[in-house]
C-alpha cells in the first residue's frame, strides 16, 4: 500500500512508547493522524506535539477494552477526517500477575485480555467496515509481541496468552480481508528485535476499579529502570530498540504489504524453529525449559 498525504492513520496506545512513535512516523508521510489513548495528559502532550510539527491531528481518550467507546472513537475519526486509510491496534497493558498460574487472581486476567485481545477486535469491528466501504486501499496493523506470538515467557504467562491471540486474530482478519478481495490488508507487529522503552512496564497505573487486584501483591511493581538495573547487577547487559526503528519497520511493512512485521532476529529465528520443531516432532516443549528450571 502506498501512503501519502491526505491520508488518515488511526494509533490507539499513541501517548507514549511504540504508539506515539508510530503517530510520529505517520505525520511525517503526510498522513493526518487520529491517536487514541487512555491517559488524557500524556495524549495531549503528543496531540501538541504533532500539531507544533504541523501535522493534522485528532485526539481522543479512549478505554480500547470498551466497545461504544471505541465505536465512539472510530465516529469521530470519521466525523472529523472522513476517511481512515490505516488502523493500527496498538494498545496493550501488563497483567500484575505473580506466581504460578493457578496462583493468578481472575481480574488479572480478566483485564489484560480486555485490553490485549478484546482492544484489538473492538478496533477491528468498529473500523474495518467502514475502511471496506471506503472502497481505498487500508491496513491494519495488530501489535503482539515475541513473549506470546512467538513462545510464552512463563513468568509472564498472562501477557504472552494475550498475545498468542493477537496472532491469531490478525492471521483469521487476513484470510477474511482475502476471500473479500478487500483492498485492505493486515500484519501483526512483532516490536523488537530488543526491548523497548515503553510504560508496558508500569501499565498498573491505569488499572480501572473493575479489574483491581482483589490482594496485596506480594512485591512492589518494578519500573523498567529497577529491572534494567537488577540485570545489570546479575552480570546481564541489556539491549534496547528505539521505538523509532519500530515505527519504521511499520511504515516499511505497509508498504511492502507484509504480514509478518518481524524485524530480523537470531534469537527469534531460534525460538521459532525449536517450537516448530517440537510440533513437527511432538516433542515436549524443551525450548521452555531455562525457565522451567527458575
């Protein structure tokens, strides 16, 4: 798909991190930029910011996990720009689930796949009919992750389950998108090749009253600094994509149509070929095991 001005470009999760930058990239083509989020301070400050670059800017806060809002979103963006050419569900939050599994308490759950999986699909219901009736070339753009969409990393278990279903749903929207012979395409994005400076780490802030941990947790939520600075300490140095390499890789992708938006990676390669492998041998899952051992 080619982009270019006179365009519109829907992020949600554009406050901060991938989003904003994906926001950022987009108005640089030309394209108006409609960003949703739901922290309405930091949403403002990256609204004034396209607007002082002197790009077209739509912003409203939006709970992607609620689905008149986002239909209330996608009304605006219509309202306001008459079109939207590309919709990237990019919204996503950590769970706060500690310990095993069935330790987990349901809202943690319950929360993490309103926003990660239930997000996605309400961007999709309330965005993708109009886009086909628009009749333009679109894209839709889904964010997953590695930590799921490749392999789980067990000691984030909730957020890789949600993600897995990210990949999913993006594979099931392109067959769909295909037998209409629709003019809109899809990709799921895989961030990366590293980790990335984003609030997902402190996505506890903005946990609504329906969805509160029912206990204390037994530790206190690390920031990424915190994190960052324990490996460091346990001898681990640790790489990081800026989330600009990311926003490019999207644009890259859009244009070149691809579906899989998975920047090039050994490690990724690796994981990918040993769960493949232990499908096709219908092995147990050995590449889990440095965190089976934990």
């Amino acid at each position: 798909m080619e982009l270019r001005e006179g365009q519109v470009a829907v992020v949600t999760g554009a406050a901060s991190g991938i989003g904003r930058a994906m926001a950022r990239r987009f108005a640089a083509e030309g394209l108006a930029v409609v960003l949703g989020d739901v922290e309405p301070g930091p949403l403002a400050e990256a609204a004034d910011e396209l607007m002082a670059e002197g790009a077209q800017v739509l912003a409203r806060t939006v709970d992607v996990s609620d689905p008149e809002a986002v239909r209330a979103f996608a009304d605006a963006a219509y309202d306001t720009f008459g079109a939207v050419h590309v919709l990237c569900n990019n919204a996503g939050v950590g769970s706060g689930a500690e310990g095993r599994m069935w330790e987990h308490e349901p809202n943690d759950w319950k929360w993490a796949f309103a926003v990660n999986v239930w997000g996605v699909f309400h961007g999709i219901q309330a965005f993708v009919p109009r886009m086909l009736a628009g009749g333009e070339p679109g894209h839709v753009v889904n964010t997953s992750s590695g930590d799921g969409g490749i392999a789980p990393l067990p000691t984030a278990s909730v957020y890789a389950v949600t993600k897995a279903a990210v990949v999913t749903m993006t594979e099931s929207l392109y067959a769909h998108l295909k037998a209409e012979h629709a003019r809109v395409g899809a990709s799921v994005l895989f961030p990366g090749p590293h980790m990335l400076r984003t609030g997902l780490w402190e996505s506890h802030r903005n946990r609504p009253e329906r969805y509160a941990k029912e206990r204390p947790r037994r530790t206190p939520y690390r920031t990424l600094d915190q994190w960052e600075a324990a490996m460091k300490e346990a001898g681990h140095e640790i790489a990081f994509t800026p989330v600009e390499e990311v926003a490019e890789h999207v644009v890259d992708g859009i244009r070149a149509g691809r579906f899989w938006m998975l920047p090039a990676s050994e490690h990724s390669d690796r994981q990918i070929r040993a769960r493949s492998q232990s499908m096709l041998d219908r092995a147990d899952p050995t590449y889990l095991e440095s965190f089976i051992l934990d």
